[in-house]
C-alpha cells in the first residue's frame, strides 16, 4: 500500500483493506504456454484479471533496452560485447563447441542445453525462449543449401549481412542464473518489505496481541519441563484434539464415534495444502489429477494456486457473488453443484466468505447440503475465521456440523490466524471427518508421508499457546472474551458505517455492509470508483471493491463515509 | 524404540541411535507399481531395503481375515453382509444402478467411480485393486456369451458356480473412505506416539535446551513490543541475513557482491523442498522433471521423498560409502560424478555426512569440486549440522564456502535444529547464491510462488531466537560455546568408545569411530550383529549399523563397548 505518511498518521488507514494491487493469479509453472496446455484456470469471476503474463524469459538484465525488446538475435552478441559472461542468458552457447552427444550448438540451430539432456527423449518445452534455443538440433552433417556456408562456431547469421567474426569458445558457466525466471520485478511492481496480508486491528489501528496469548506466551516461557525435541510428524496432540473439537463441537457424533483425524498444519494454507495433496493422490482413483475442484467466484486468491500447485489440472468456478443484488447468487450456486460431475471438490467458506462477507443462511446450507449430497460432491471447508466472525465459536461453526451431521466425509482447514491473533507462528489444523477410525487411520497414514517431505513435523510455538489455552477453562473463557472483544468491534464498525452512509443520502442500498460479516465486505464500488478512493482519498480497497473492515476505526468513519459518498455520487 | 523399562532405567540408553525399524523409503504417490511406471528410485546403497510396498489396496478392515487375502471377489458381498456400508469399500458398487454416463456398474465389469470421472478420457491407473474396478467399463449393451445372462446386479459372478441373489442397490455414500490408502497400520508397524528423531541428549541422557536459547526465549516474552503480525514470505530478513551469513562467512565474496538470497524455511526439510520445486521448475529448462538428481548411497532417507515429491522423475545415487574400507569411496564418488549427464543435480552434505559420519577431506572437496565444475553439476549442500559437527562453524561451512570461492552457483539448505537445539521449532534457511544480485532477485521471486503455495509464510518464533542470538555479540558468544559443549561431549564419547573396543581387543579396526563426525557413526556391524545388539542387548542401531552417538554416555559406555565386542565375537 503507498498511504501517504501524513494519510497514514492522520487517519490511522494502515490496514483498510488489502493491498491496493490485484491479486496474483497464479497459473501453476511453466508460465503462460504451459498453463494453456493444462487448461488454464477460468479466472475467478469476480476478480480483477490477472496481469499479463509473459511467461519465461531470458534473463535479460544485462542487455541493453533496445535488446531486450529485439530479444534473440541480438541477445548472444549482445551479452557477450558487454559482458565477458554468458551464463546469464544462453546455455546453448555456453556450452558453445562442445562434443556431448546430440548437443549441436544452439548457433549452428541445435537445441543447445535449454532443451533436453542428451539421450532423454523428451522434447524440449522452451516455447518462449530464443530461436537459437529452438529445441530441434541441426546436426553437424545436416545438407547446407549450396552457395551458403555453414554459421562458423560463435556466429550468429542473419540474412545475407556481413559475417560476424567467430568468437572463441565462451567460458563455461553453471546455469542456475539461466533459470528463466519471469522478470516479475518488472512485470508486477510489489512494495518492498512485508507482503500485505490482512489482519485485525484495534481502534487505534495497531496489531493486537491478545492478552489470554500474552499471558500463556509467558507460561510456556517460565515452564522449564517443556523442551524443544521434534513434535510428532501430525504435530502436537493435545492441539490437535482441541483444535477439531473447536470446529466441530463437544458432542459431535464423529468424534463421539471416533471417526476424526486431525493434521496440525502451517496455517490455514498449509492444511488446504495437504489436504489438496492427498486429495490429489488418493482421492476419486490413484493420482486423479482430473477431478474438477470448485472455487468459489471468488475467492481468497491462493485458493487456486494451492490446488494447482497440489497436481490438479481442472480448477473451475461455482457462482457465488450476484453483484446485481450484492447478496449469495444460490440459484447460480446449486445449479453449478447440480452440473458439477459427481466427485468434485467443492471449496466452501465455512463462515464470513473472503472477499465478499457474505455466507449462505442456515437454510441455505441445507440445500447446498442435499445437493451435494445427492451429487457426491466432496466438502473441504475453509474455516479462517471460526469466532471472528459472529462473536460466537459455535454460530461459526454450524455450516461444517450441520454437513457432518448429514453424514459427510469432509476436510476442514482451521486457520488460528485470525481468532488467536497468531498470525506469524502458523498455527492451524487439518480436521478430517472420514467414516470410521480405521478409513481415517489409514487417511492420516498417508498424511504423514505428505507432511513428512513439506516440512517433516510442524512448529510448536502457535501450537503450544492455543493447546494451553483450550485445555483451561479459565483460559478458554478468556479467550472467547477476547474473540468477542475483535468481533464486536468489526461488527460495530459496521453498523457504524452503514449508518453513516444512509445518512448521508449516498445512492444505492447499504444494508449489505451490515449483512456481510467477518473482515471482508464487498462495498459494491466498481473499479473507477475504487480508483478514485485510492487516488483522491488514499483509502486502499482491492479493485473488487473489497473493504478491510478492521481498517476502520472511530476516528476515520466519518472520513471513510464521506469519501465512499463522493466517490459514489462523482465516479459512475 | 521398544527398550524395556530397566533398559531404559538402568542404562539410559533413551535414545542411543535412532529407531529399531529400517527408514521407510517413499516411493511417491501411487504405489508400487505406479512407482514402477515411474522408474522407481534404485534404493540408496547401504541402506536397508524398505519394507515391501504392498500397494494402495482397499479398505478391507471390515472384512474377515480370509477375506482379506482373497480379496477382490468377496470384498463386496462380505462387506455388504457383514456391515451394510458399502463406502470403506468399493465405490463401484456403491454406485450400482447409478445412470451415470457411461458409469456401467463394476460388477457388470463396469470401470465403476474407481476409474476416470465420465467424459475425462484418462485411463484407470487402478492396477492393483479389484478386478471389479478394471477402469474398462463394460458398456449394457455389450454382446453376452450365448447361454450365459449379464450378472444382475449386486451380484459377483466367480466362474459358473451358483448365482447370488440379487441385491438391491446399496445406500449410496460418499467416497472419501475409497482412498485406497495403503494399509500402513498393517505393513509398517508404528510406534505409538512421537515418530523417532535422532537429537541431542546430555550425559544424562536427557534432552537439552541451550541456555542461550532460553535466556533469548524469556527476553522474547518480555518484549512487549513484538507483535504477531505476519512475517514477509520470504520469512524475518534479520533471521534470513544472519542465517545466510554463517553459512557463508563474513568475508565471503557472494555476500560482498549482493548475489545471496535467503528463504526462511521448515528447518532443513523445508528448505531442501523449496530448493528442489524451485530447480523442477525452473532449473535446466522449464519444469524439467527430467534432470537427474544424485543422492550418495547412503544418504539421509527424506532427501529421496522430497525430491521425488518435488516432481523429480530420475533420483540417483551416487557412490559414498565404501563398506570394505569404512570410508568415503572417493573413486566411486568422482567416477560417477563424471558420468553423470551434465546439468545433473547433486546432494552434497555440508559436513557430518548423515548416515556415515564421514565426510571429504578438504582436499577432496577441492576434487569433488573441480569435476563438478567441469561438468556443470549443481551443488545443492544440505547443512544441518554446522559447528554441531567438529565444534566450529567455520570448519564444518568450510566445502560450502570452498565452492562458493570457486564461483559456483548453488543452494545450501540449513537447519537450526540441531546446533540450536530447536527441532520442534522448524528453523531453517534455504540460502542461495547466484550470479548476480538481479538473477537472485527473480529467483527469489519465484521462491515467493513456491512458499505462498505451502506454508504461505513462515513460523515467527524459533527465526525470533536466531536472529536473536545471532545479531549479538555476547549471545552469539554463549551461543558458540553451548555449540561446543553438545559437539564436545560427542567427540569425547567417539573417543572413549574406541579405545574401549581397542582395549578389549574387539575384532576389527574401531579408528573409524573417531574419524567419523556428527551425531551419527557407521558402527561397521553387519544386520545380524545389529539383531543381536538390539534383541540381547537392547541397543538400538539402525540395520545398516548406523549408531548415534549422542545416545552414549558416561554411564553406558562400557555396556555399549562389551556389546559390540560380543555381536562382533560371537556373531558373523
């Protein structure tokens, strides 16, 4: 976010919303050709497109700026007059001259070593890489029309012009820097330091240690029977059981039955992650990288780059967002279910939706649940803001007990991010909700051969605080106050807002500021409208019209309402 | 490990070498047979053979034992009898009757939901499970053999024996319990509880946080001006910067001209992860599973899994360990690294080589280097024991910076597990050091792609600690000599076991004891000697005699010597 210092002294915006750039879509590796291949992702609906993609360059940075734009031919001579160095650009004449097998020089048209390794008889896939990298090597005997000479070693031969002096060989370089890395530096202009990640705030907007977590983090510090020896491979257990008895409820029948496993995970990103990958393993057939899986649109962005980078290769979206009448598209949503083919992976925010706030009603749930049901879809829900968002652990929770109350197999990813305030320690948890012990034993078996090649056992810290605060009663009660104290003051902002708005007169309905719940809203501003708030007003939303309703604060409402007016009544 | 209660009690032998069972080496998803398919890793030399892989099979917990082996053909109609619930099972079945297109029922000899999704056109990779799911659906209208009649369905036809009645169609269930994850709990039988990791112990036999650690820890929690905000993806740049730096040294000249970078990362596990997804993407071409990867034979067993994980179609080895001479094969060593096509990627242990304990001599690393220069092979160190090893952290950094001096680019994965002694805090760093600063920047950029994707950003607490010691010069000081104490305290009990065994005149020569380094030691026992050890003695080596000497003390010394002298006297 670029706040000017004095916006960010005067209105305390430091965290309104969300990064003022569009979120990255990524497309998995490859860049944009190999993503063609796979069947690129349709693009969220909903969401600002993803930038332009260029796909896989050369390295580029020592050229001038004329031969970064004229690229190929030039690039040899190029680097090699200003530089002495080679690696930077061009394996293929790196390795200019030498005898390896098949490996006729890129400049005489061989595939040089950008393409395959000799003898491994795959073709090379450098489809947006020089010409001279070509990937089809010219043998050495290959016919030459008559009257033309072969290019003589170091060459580079365009058209009938004059003939470049041969070079000597080029030193030999290893070719980590010709990694073609995209030259995202450029492409996509980020902030330097700390990636902008949404989080709560208080009314003085600032970062919120809750206290309940300040006193057990000096608990685990004056406890000198605890050690630091290697947790287990699915983490620590007294967290994990606690951490699934939190999603679920004390007296859910799956854990009354025995039947719910649970892997301690880096985040709510990392138990989506694993969750993904064994999905994509085991799930539907061995290796069933097909199975369409169903984001909403939108969504959180890194929805689709989990799944993608988990192997699966068909990510499509389920209506969600009706910008028409700023609610939940259901007709949109269940007709996507019904057409889904059976065995999908159906992505659903277990409460308060990111990025628009809004979740289905209890009702609503119900008939996405029979539908799902009836279609043999799969439920992996994504639970960031259990508590955050109502005030109430269990309301939150009620989407993902009613669907286990129905008898669903599910994946749960629980995020301690946001209602611990834990966000830099990682806590969060996979709960897996499967059949019986002995089907979810075996789930887990498999969970610990994923997690054991990610990141062997997971960290203790997060997991430590929220493990001793579940297991008190006084602790826990503390800590559902200090939940409440985050919830309440979002919800405050809210209505605060909302009524502010109305007052005012600005055009349109206001009622879906309220409605919406959790940290997000969807204000409803169209992207002229964003731009002028960022611009004129220094107040930072995602081109969605996404809103950090933790950005908000007693002192900056008024300033907030009044721009949301203008911008409303000034930009159509 | 399954010491009895005196064992443990009398000789506090908690943990000696490391777990009874033989390392469980990971094949990948799949199975065996899609393993097979792959060109399944060779298993790394020395090691024991991992336990038979039996495949991914279905969940047969329901059944009789009988059954169990006769799988296939009564799977159903015994699951069907004996439970009702058909989905731990067989979701072809479960989905008899269904109208699915072109979903003909398994037992039809249908493909059944086990095979492709309709429409996908991938085929079945389900080769070793029941023949009812043979992913060849067998459309209604397929020609019968005169005289017979289409199985009804429900029913298993075996041969001409008398048909089964009819059933109705079986409740249909989701199918989360159809993973056929393999029967892990049945094949590989598990320690309850913690998975076992080697670590440090006192003379005690006791685990030990550093004093410095835990001075840093409390001044940690009495720093109310730390938040929990999240950290960059990239991890804490205090953490990445120091972490990077004693790696490389002060006065390395990477550093000097900007062209390091740094990933914080899950210890060393996480660190090699990312390091490897990063070269399978953009290393030697783009997304080229196909460059080879070299681990020595033996080698850590995680290193395999991740690199297979990371999408690596051809993992090697590499001759290391010379078992007749218990020392490094240097021939062998070099020999293969001539041979190995160029580009190849190799795995290097920065010192105290895990399992062997044996590293290069300095002047065979300026071998090892040369050849890989000459040949273009990729270094990719794995340090986990830096100053744990010979007590100075410049000695054991001494191959990294030797190659660094000589101009290659390379990654060095780092953990802080053992030198810090905060395993369950999963601190580590992937650092890099390319070209140039601008080549290192792209790369990190995408390293950012990579993280986002796995853990999103990383753990807060153990960096804190690092970073902590490490950018003070008196914690840095205490922090040294805590270092010195736990390598001290291995060097003296290598000492003091050899000239036990010396003492004794145990057949053999025991120098190798001393001259191996790090936590562990290739003893030089033979698989029944180990058996003997462990089932007589209640010592617990690993089969391929590996011992880890911080299990040895003071007061189990002699008792471990005596052993050894009997299982190599009376055992051969």
């Amino acid at each position: 976010m670029s706040l000017t210092e004095k916006g960010v002294e005067v209105m305390g915006l430091g965290n309104i919303i969300g990064a003022a750039q569009a979120p990255r879509q990524s497309r998995g590796p490859g860049g944009a050709r190999a993503a063609a291949r796979r069947g690129a992702p349709r693009p969220v609906r909903g969401e600002q497109a993803a930038p332009k993609d260029e796909g896989p360059r050369l390295l580029l940075s020592k050229l001038p700026p004329l031969a970064r734009r004229w690229g190929s031919a030039f690039c040899y001579s190029f680097c090699r007059d200003s530089q002495g160095l080679r690696s930077l650009l061009c394996p293929g004449p790196a390795r200019h001259g030498e005898e390896g097998p098949g490996a006729a020089s890129p400049l005489e048209g061989g595939g040089g070593r950008a393409g395959p390794l000799p003898g491994s008889g795959r073709p090379a896939r450098n489809s947006n890489v020089l010409r001279l990298r070509s990937g089809r090597p010219l043998p050495r005997s290959a016919p030459r029309r008559s009257g033309t000479r072969p290019a003589a070693a170091g060459t580079v031969r365009r058209g009938r012009g004059p003939r470049r002096e041969p070079r000597p060989p080029p030193p030999r370089l290893p070719v980590l820097s010709t990694c073609r890395a995209r030259i995202d530096a450029e492409t996509r202009p980020r902030e330097a330091g700390r990636a902008r990640r949404a989080a709560y705030r208080t009314d003085e907007g600032q970062p919120w240690v809750l206290p309940v977590v300040k006193k057990v983090e000096q608990m685990i510090a004056n406890d000198h029977s605890l050690n630091h020896e290697y947790l287990p491979i699915l983490g620590l257990p007294e967290f994990r059981a606690h951490a699934s008895r939190i999603a679920l409820g004390d007296d859910s029948p799956a854990i009354k039955e025995n039947r719910i496993g649970s892997v301690q995970s880096l985040g709510g990103t990392g138990a989506l992650r694993i969750g993904a990958e064994f999905l994509r393993r085991w799930y539907n057939g061995n290796n069933n990288t097909a199975t369409p899986v169903y984001i909403s649109a939108p969504s959180w962005e890194n929805h689709n780059s989990v799944f993608v980078d988990a192997g699966f290769k068909d990510i499509r979206t389920y209506r969600y967002w009706d910008a028409a009448k700023r609610g939940l598209d259901l007709q949109g949503l269940l007709d996507d279910m019904e057409k889904a083919p059976e065995f999908s992976i159906f992505i659903l925010h277990a409460c308060a939706h990111n990025p628009t706030g809004t979740d289905p009603t209890p009702d609503q749930w119900k008939q996405i649940a029979a539908v799902m049901k009836r279609r043999f879809l799969f439920p992996f829900f994504d639970s960031a803001y259990q508590g955050f968002a109502s005030g109430s652990l269990d309301k939150d929770a009620g989407a993902v007990r009613y669907f286990v109350s129905e008898g669903f197999e599910l994946f749960c990813a629980q995020s301690f991010s946001k209602n611990f305030g834990l966000y830099n320690e990682r806590v969060g948890n996979l709960t897996v909700v499967g059949k019986d012990a002995d089907n979810v034993q075996r789930v887990l078996s498999q969970m610990e051969k994923i997690v054991r090649t990610t990141w062997s056992n997971p960290p203790s810290q997060g997991a430590r605080i929220v493990a001793t605060t579940l297991s008190s009663p006084q602790l826990f009660a503390e800590w559902k106050e200090n939940v409440k104290t985050m919830a309440d003051r979002v919800l405050l902002m809210r209505s605060e807002l909302r009524s502010r708005l109305e007052s005012l007169g600005t055009p349109g309905t206001w009622n879906h500021i309220t409605e919406q719940i959790g940290m997000f809203s969807f204000t409803g501003l169209n992207p002229k409208q964003v731009e002028y708030m960022i611009k004129e007003k220094h107040i930072y939303l995602m081109a969605s019209g996404r809103i950090n309703m933790c950005g908000l604060t007693t002192k900056n409402l008024d300033y907030v309402a009044k721009s949301i007016h203008e911008a409303v009544t000034k930009v159509q």
